[in-house]
C-alpha cells in the first residue's frame, strides 16, 4: 500500500503514462471512469491493475513492480488454499476448485490483483447525486481477497440486515464470495454484495483511503454450471462472464 501510494499521489500527468490499455490487464484507471452500480455516477476511486503475464518494462518504479508480483503470488497460494477449503467444505475433492484455477498467472486465467485508491474528498469538491467512493456491486469470480487500511467505509450486504459496515480488524484479510462461485453452488455460497460510502465524519473525508484486492476467477475457457444438477444457473465460460460484467461496468 505504501509503494502504490507514492504513485497515487502524483500528478496526472506522470500517472496517465501508465494508463490500462485494450489488451492487456496492467495499468492505470483513473477517478470516475467505473461505475459498479451503473445506477451512480462514476465511482470516487482510482485504481492500478497487475497481471502476471502482463508485465511490461515501463512500470513507474521498479519497487511497485516487485511489490505487486510478490503479493501476485502469495495471494495465489492463499487463494488455492481458500479453494481447497471450500471444496471440502461443498463434498468435492479437495482439489476440485484447485483444477478449475490451475492457470493463475498465466494468459489463460483472468485473475488479477488491483491497488484501489479512493482519493480524499476536499470541501470545494462537489459529489454528485448519489455518488459514493465504490458503487454497490458483488464481484465476477470465485473468491476476492481483500485487503484494507484503517479508514473504514466498506460496507457489506446481509441478508435480511441490510448494509453493515465490515470495519477494519488488523491483520485480518476480508473473503468475499463471488458471482461464479453462486452460480457454482446453485446459491449454497451467495456473492457478497458491497459498497464503499464517502465517511460522514470531515477528518475521514480529507484522508485517502486504500485497499488492495485479488480478484480470483477459474481459468478462461472453463465452463462454470451447478454442481448439484439442477440448472438453475446457465453453464457460463469463466472469460465470458467475466467479459459480460465488464461490459456493464464501463
């Protein structure tokens, strides 16, 4: 968080070098130019995506390069132990959900980490409508890692509670379950939905805030259907989906 934040905090300028291009998961997504609930305006938010087989030469530093792929990969160990987890857990052999994302890393799997970064909020600054720092929405995948600061904000959906906040407990790492997973287990595991809000306390608004996110998604052309039989849920191709929700999204 703390490597990611020096670029965040530069100038326009120098980080519009590093734009996310067409083409390959890497780069720069500036303030505004998302929205998880298409319902809002553009999210409050700034962000940089890695993959690892997107790796180019012109990182900003060379430490934000080995800083992401570093936490690439222990994110990608974790996140085949969580799914070894859950295979028990559903009756599958355990290494069920291992085979579906044998390909993290690798141009035949989508999974991605992503540095967020929600930019402070100064008092001149006009907040549109409805507009909030991260608009309601569940993830695409199988599982999200997540990792948060202190600042506080995200808040996620119960059934039957509504919006409660998932305040920030120190050295702790937020699962959320995600659309493919649900449509996996025929809604057994439901996706989270969550939102981040613009904190009502002043002090809170004029401090940025950061998360760091692995987005764990089955490899591209595996084809995702209810494991119980019932098709309740349309076989759907990993890349596809994940192409489908991206589609919105932008």
């Amino acid at each position: 968080m703390t490597i990611s934040r020096t670029f965040f905090e530069q100038p326009v300028e120098e980080k519009i070098k590093h734009v996310r291009g067409k083409g390959q998961n890497y780069g720069w997504v500036a303030v505004e130019t998302e929205k998880l609930n298409p319902e809002r305006p553009g999210d409050l938010k700034e962000a940089f995506n890695y993959h690892l087989a997107d790796d180019p030469d012109d990182w900003p530093t060379a430490d934000f390069q080995q800083a992401s792929r570093e936490m690439f990969l222990r994110c990608t160990e974790l996140s085949h132990r969580v799914c070894d987890a859950l295979s028990v857990g559903l009756g599958l052999d355990e290494n069920f959900m291992r085979n579906a994302h044998k390909s993290v890393g690798k141009k035949e799997n989508p999974t991605t980490i992503r540095s967020l970064y929600y930019p402070p909020i100064p008092q001149y600054v006009d907040i549109k409508p409805g507009q909030i720092r991260l608009g309601e929405h569940s993830d695409f995948g199988t599982i999200t890692l997540l990792f948060q600061d202190d600042i506080g904000g995200l808040e996620v959906e119960i059934p039957g509670k509504g919006f409660v906040p998932a305040t920030p407990i120190p050295g702790t790492i937020v699962v959320n379950i995600g659309d493919l997973m649900q449509r996996w287990t025929a809604d057994t595991l439901v996706a989270t939905k969550h939102r981040v809000l613009i904190p009502e306390v002043e002090f809170k608004k004029r401090k940025p805030r950061q998360s760091v996110v692995f987005y764990v998604d089955p490899d591209n052309e595996y084809v995702v259907e209810c494991l119980d039989g019932s098709k309740k849920y349309e076989p759907v191709a990993s890349l596809d989906y994940l192409n489908y929700k991206l589609g919105i999204t932008y």
